[in-house]
C-alpha cells in the first residue's frame, strides 16, 4: 500500500463524555463544563462529479490530556466518510489542506482513532468496562494528526463544504480504562477489469483484549465485507459507504477466543482498467477491519497478516 509510514508507537482514541452533574439546589454550585474538543476543516471545492480525498491537519486545542467518550460527525451531503488520524509529530502544518498525498492507512501507520460516514454520526464508549471503570480513548494536549474526508460529488455543479467532529471527555477524575484502535490491512490482491476478486487476511489479537465495535472500510468496488473469529462471523456488512458497527455497550464484549481475527473484503470491479490497493478513492480500493478495544496502552496494527509492535 502507499504512503507506508512509522507512526505507529502512538495509540489513539476519542469519546466523549457527560458532564458530572452538580446538585442543582438553590445556591448550589453549577455543574462543571464540558471537557470538549472541536474540529473544523476549512471549506473546500469539490467540482462537479469529482471524487476525491482530502486532508486537513491540526493540532488539537486541548490544554490537558483528554479521555474522550463520544465522537460526533457532521457530515455534507458530498462527504461520504472521515476518519481521525493521530501522529506523532506533525505531518504538515496544522491548519494545511491538501488533496495529495492523503494517506487512509498508510502500511505501518497512522490508523483511525474515530471514523465517520454521511450526515451526523456518533461513536460513544461503555460507561462501564465491567469492573465498573468507565471506557474512553485518550487525546494528549496539543495532539498532531489529520482528518482525512471521502468526497463524492455526484452533483453536476460544485459544491463548497466543510466537515465537523467534536469528542466530548469524561469529566476529570473519572476512573478509565484506556481503549485503542485495532485495524487490519489486508493489501495483497488485485481486481481485474470487468472481474471479481477477494482480500482476506488473518491476524494476532492481542491477549485479552475485548472489543467495544468492529467495522470494516472500503471504497466502491466492495460489496461484502466481514470480520471473523475462526469460523464465527461476528460482524458482516454489503454496504461500502456506510457499513455500520458491530457494538457491545456492556460485558460480556466482543472477543476472539481463536485469538485471531480474520478481515475479508469481496469486490466486483464493472470499470475497464485493473484497481489496486491505494489511497486514491476514485481508482484504488482499501480492504480494513477496524476494532476499538481494550485494555489498550497503545493502537495496533496488523499488515497482511503481521501484527506490528
């Protein structure tokens, strides 16, 4: 896959949390703000019938580090998804916007802490890991990453727009157990012109780890996806653009008693010219399973069937 990078040493994660409530008596204190993170790209021309990803480069304005419980997306017609990548260090600088270059899940890292599809969606984390501590991703203050957004303008003007996402922390002193995304890249396989073609890749589950969702990701040429534990199908969808989650809110969570986890992605290419793994959404295609689990200190990836460190 391109773009192939070293970023993964960083975990990465959002949610966002209700606010702890005040007694709300008569000259009692008032409950505390939300500790709340905003995200907003700059607008951008999508002309007319184009296809295209974008990416926009920040550094989060959190002071403090953030464990965040609920993501909320908002979406235009012409974004069909984004996706939240946390960095190291900055790739571009913060507040840049490019069309080029804008990797989804380059070979060795970043990977999504949040994902999104159409409209306003929204992603939260169990209050309760089963102990009794609640779920959350963590932001450090001031952290580097990008959002990267699908457009498709199927319209025959263009169209100016902007996306929004938000995460909302758990109030300070929460207890919480960390989570961290999981995804699996199976890169290895090519469609023909006029033909079909299948991406399947095996992976290590790290020991322990209970899931709070799955999902898989995609461009057009997908219709089926699926994710497995040996022969147990345990998340499946036949919609590319938004394929939806497979969630457990409370215990007993998803987990992999193989310890394996198994990505397949099937495709039917109607187009004349052969489509390989890539970044381009208009003439590549992409083949992941992503998970949010925990108890995680870090993300994970796995690439063709090799867990990274």
């Amino acid at each position: 896959m391109r773009h192939a990078s070293r970023w993964l040493s960083l975990a990465a994660a959002l949610v966002t949390a209700a606010c702890g409530g005040g007694s709300g008596g008569s000259g009692g204190a008032p409950p505390p703000p939300p500790r709340t993170l905003q995200l907003r790209t700059p607008d951008l021309v999508v002309g007319a019938g184009q296809e295209l990803a974008s990416c926009w480069y920040f550094r989060t304005p959190n002071a403090q580090d953030l464990d965040v419980r609920t993501f909320t997306s908002r979406l235009p017609a012409a974004a069909v998804s984004v996706a939240m990548m946390l960095t190291p260090d900055d790739v571009q600088a913060p507040g840049t916007q490019s069309t080029t270059g804008c990797a989804w899940a380059p070979a060795s890292g970043p990977v999504p802490a949040y994902l999104g599809s159409s409209g306003t969606a929204s992603f939260s984390f169990p209050p309760d890991d089963g102990s009794g501590k609640a779920v959350g991703l963590r932001i450090p203050a001031g952290q580097a990453g990008y959002l990267r957004v699908h457009w498709a303008n199927a319209s025959d003007q263009p169209i100016t727009a902007h996306v929004e996402l938000d995460a909302e922390a758990w109030p300070a002193g929460t207890a919480t157990t960390l989570a961290s995304p999981y995804v699996s890249l199976a890169t290895s396989f090519s469609i023909p012109a006029s033909g079909s073609a299948t991406a399947e890749t095996t992976c290590d589950v790290p020991a322990g780890a209970r899931f709070v969702a799955l999902t898989t990701r995609t461009y057009r040429h997908a219709v089926a996806t699926s994710i497995a534990d040996d022969a147990t199908t345990l998340f499946e969808s036949a919609d590319w653009s938004a394929p939806g989650f497979a969630r457990r809110d409370a215990a007993p969570f998803l987990s992999f008693a193989s310890g394996r986890l198994t990505t397949r992605c099937e495709y039917l290419n109607t187009t004349g010219s052969t489509v390989q793994p890539g970044d381009d959404p208009a003439s590549d295609e992409l083949c992941a399973g992503i998970g949010w689990y925990f108890p995680a200190t870090r993300a994970r990836l796995c690439h063709d069937g090799t867990l990274l460190p």
